[in-house]
C-alpha cells in the first residue's frame, strides 16, 4: 500500500505532523521565527472552531469584546507571581518611531517610550483594570466577557500550532460576587471546553484539575482538559482557572455588597487555542494526511468532476453542480452541508489525493460513465482502503447519497471519535504503583501513553522534590481526573497517604 505522504508516523511522528501541514496546506513558514502563516484550509478549521465554540461561550451568557493588543508594564508589576510566570516570554515595544542611520531603520533615541508596552501574552491584568472600573456595586456582578484575538509568548523551541511565539485564542474572564459563584464558573467553562472537544473536534479529553506546580501565574486553582495524542504524549487542550482575589486585589476590583461594605470581586479566566489544530492532526491524522472530523470541516463534501476536454465536460461539470446544490440544501449537525465543486484546471487524480490529504470528510469523484448512469463515486477519509489495501470508492446512485449524506457525516464525526476514545482508555496504566514500574513504563519502545497513581498533593520541597524527579525522566504531571477512582493506597512519589489519583505521561 503506498500512502500519499513521504513519511508515516511510525517513522518519524514530529516529521509526520510536519508532513501533514505542508502537504494539507494548512500553514507555512512565515520569515519571522515562532510565527507561521495560516492557509486558507488551516484557517478554515479554525474559523469553525471559532463558530461553534463561541456559540456555546455566548449560551451561557458571555459577551464579546476586544482589548488592546499592548498592555503597560506597570500593570504587570502589580501582580507579582503572575509576571514572574510570564517574564521570559514576554515581548516589549520601548520605542515608538524609526530614523535612518547608517543606511540602516534604527529605534529614534528620543521616540523612547515613557513606559514600556508589553505585547499581550494574556489578559488578566488589562481586563482587570477595565473591571476595577466597571464594577462599583453587586448589582454590576457577574461581569462575564471573553475576546477572540492574538496573544505573543516568546517561545524557544517552537512548533507549528503547538507553540508558537504568536498565536490565536479566545480568552474569558468574569468577576463574580462569591467564591462559589466564581468556581461555579471555573468548572461550568471547563464542561463547556471538555463537550466542544468531543462532540466538535472528536478529541476525547480528561477534565480535572492541575497540580499545584502546574497552575497558571497567580491561580488559585487551574483546571484543563488533557488529549492523547496517536505518539501517546499528552496536550493540554483548554484550560480555566480560578484566580480568587489574586488579580482583583493588584487591580483594586472591588465592589459594595448588599450590606455596603466592600469586598474584592472573585474572578477567573480560561482559554483556548490554536493549538486544538495541533491536537486534531496528531488525534486524527493517518499516514495519508489529515483527517477532519465534519463537524469543523470548512467543506464536509468536495465534488472531483473528472473532466477530459472533451464535449462530455459540460454535461458532467453540470451535474456535479446539481449535487452541489441538492447538498447545500441538506441540513447536518443542525447547520447546512458545507459542499465544494472543485473545478480547478488539474487532473482528477491529482484533485482527489490533494483533498485526501487535506482530510476532506467526504470525496466525491463523477466522470462521463457516473453522468450516464445517474451514479457517484464515493470516499470516506475516516476508512480511505478496504482490507485488499485498494482504494475503498464505492459507486452509489446519486439520489441515493443525497438521501444518506447527512447520516453518512454524521457517522464520519462518530467514527473518528470512537477510534481516538478507544486509544485513549486503552492507554491509561491503572496498576502501577512504584516509582520503578513507573520509569519502566516509559521506557518502552513505543511510548505507551499515560499512568493514573496514587497521590498525597504534596506542597512546598516536597512536590518540588517529585517535579524534579518527572523532569529527570521527562514527564509531567497532567490533572487531577475529575472522575478518576478515590484514591485507596499510598502516593508513588512520597509513600504517605494518597488523597488522589494523578495522570503523569509526556507531553507537548
């Protein structure tokens, strides 16, 4: 069998990915290190994502807004823990005009800026300010916004939608009147990241909460959803944290309470990323390229007419159109079907592996015989061979696929997400329970995927002492699963009482 990529996972499976985002086109290099340029196809996944997952953000009653892009240092300095988390990635404009000199563009020595900007690495502090105004009273809480925009981290070692220096999210953040009310929060947009990765993208996740050395910058508490990857290292794919009166307390977000006395609004934040692109090529993605599930696929059904110069081409460019449009007119997932007649000037061949690569849900290829006998030919992605190591197309009678389009994209969204579901709970080592079977475990010829062990959430130089033990073997503590098993035994890292079970696994 001979697979449209020039590299197969098992080769090499960080060349792999590469291979699936040049050959998809989904993005390139951009002449600026960390920072990619994203194809209209890698653009189009994202757009929907945007489109479903701000639905859901709006239904539990968030407005969207936008902030600046530069944020003042001082509103950093205000909150310690939180710059010092971020200090190293940050990206700094001190200067605010250019002069020639020596035939070279230089920063002007009097155009210095009477206070460095930070370029946006995330929001809390600028958000924060806006809402020490916003809120006077209880009556002005909750405050529930989020904003769609791009973020600068100034990353080392870099990797395409993974980690780079910029990148595109969304971001929440809400001040609410008591901690319950803002955990309650915490835990409502957790849901709401876990349901979009497993209905929309097909990621079968674990929700739970991070350890304490794993907390975002001046968090109380930080929650994430966690992705298995087909190489069985782990990506964090969304995150929401509880941040307290952290930020409120360095921002002065404070309001009147029913009994006029003033208290610190509780607030918190979470986020999103490009990065779920990422995690959807290593879920999904085969040695023939991408496989996108229907649901954020920019066009679910792409028609290949396959056209010869001949006299016969209009009848046949004709046809496809009026399935085109009979597609269009179907409803799927309660959204129209996103269907595409590929008319470019190529050969169909080329045309039909170009969308195989691309991960297009559904290929449709129609030629002079299909016309006259009113047939298609038709390509899932999620099973592109049969068992004989052939193409699997299957001519079907046209009226015939119409009526079953929708169900056929349905089950395409099912099938994806059953396989990567199997993958993960087949995974997940429950049984180990020393730090010798633990090493073991990871030091398999294959990576196999995470462990689940008892842990007794040690603070301080003892949880230090287990970071730097992970760090030697290159693992990282993942969550806390919110519906793992009550821990039973003694912590594998410290031999005292276990209150928890803990994922430990490598990761992006």
């Amino acid at each position: 069998m001979k697979h449209a990529l020039n590299v197969t996972r098992e080769q090499d499976f960080s060349a792999w990915y590469q291979a699936v985002i040049s050959e998809a086109d989904m993005a390139e290099e951009s002449g600026v290190r960390g920072c990619m340029v994203i194809r209209p196809w890698g653009y189009g996944i994202w757009e929907r994502i945007q489109t479903l997952l701000d639905a859901r953000i709006k239904q539990t009653g968030h407005e969207n807004c936008y902030f600046p892009l530069f944020i003042p240092l001082s509103y950093f300095e205000k909150e310690a823990e939180h710059v010092d988390g971020f200090a190293k990635e940050m990206a700094v404009v001190t200067h605010h005009r250019l002069i020639q000199k020596d035939g070279k563009l230089v920063p002007d020595p009097d155009a210095k800026l009477e206070e460095p900007l930070v370029v946006r690495p995330t929001s809390e502090t600028v958000i924060g300010a806006a809402f020490s105004r916003w809120v006077q009273s209880w009556r002005d809480l909750p405050v529930l916004i989020n904003q769609w925009a791009n973020v600068v981290r100034w990353e080392m070692r870099t990797r395409m939608f993974l980690r780079t220096s910029e990148f595109l999210w969304q971001e929440g953040h809400t001040a609410h009147a008591t901690v319950d009310e803002a955990m309650d929060e915490t835990m409502k947009m957790l849901e709401v990241y876990r349901s979009f990765a497993e209905e929309c993208v097909g990621l079968p996740v674990v929700a739970g909460e991070k350890p304490e050395n794993e907390r975002f910058p001046g968090a109380v508490a930080t929650y994430s959803i966690e992705a298995m990857m087909q190489d069985g290292k782990a990506l964090q794919a969304g995150t929401s944290h509880f941040l307290g009166t952290t930020f409120s307390q360095a921002q002065n977000i404070k309001f009147q309470n029913a009994e006029g006395q003033q208290e610190l609004a509780q607030t918190t934040s979470w986020g999103m990323s490009t990065r779920m692109i990422g995690g959807l090529i290593m879920v999904h993605g085969d040695d023939d390229g991408l496989r996108v599930p229907p649901r954020v696929a920019p066009y679910q059904i792409v028609i290949v007419p396959m056209l010869r110069d001949t006299d016969e081409d209009a009848a046949i460019v004709d046809y496809c159109t009026d399935l085109v449009n009979q597609l269009n007119d179907l409803d799927v997932f309660r959204e129209p079907v996103r269907a595409l007649l590929d008319k470019r000037p190529a050969k169909a061949a080329t045309k039909r592996w170009g969308w195989v690569k691309k991960g297009a849900p559904i290929v449709i290829e129609v030629g002079g015989r299909d016309v006259a006998g009113g047939n298609v030919s038709v390509i899932r992605r999620d099973r592109l061979y049969r068992a004989d190591g052939k193409l699997d197309s299957a001519i079907v009678a046209k009226g015939d696929f119409v009526a079953g389009a929708s169900a056929m994209l349905a089950d395409i969204q099912a099938s994806l997400f059953a396989d990567a579901k199997a993958r993960l709970d087949g995974n997940i080592d429950r049984s180990i329970t020393d730090l010798d079977a633990l090493k073991a475990y990871f030091k398999a010829s294959k990576t196999p995927g995470w462990a689940l062990v008892q842990w007794s959430k040690p603070t301080g130089a003892a949880l230090e002492k287990v970071v730097q033990w992970l760090k030697g073997e290159k693992l990282t503590l993942r969550n806390v699963p919110t519906d793992a098993d009550a821990a039973d035994g003694a912590c594998i890292f410290t031999g005292g009482t276990a209150v928890e079970r803990v994922l430990v696994g490598r990761s992006y």
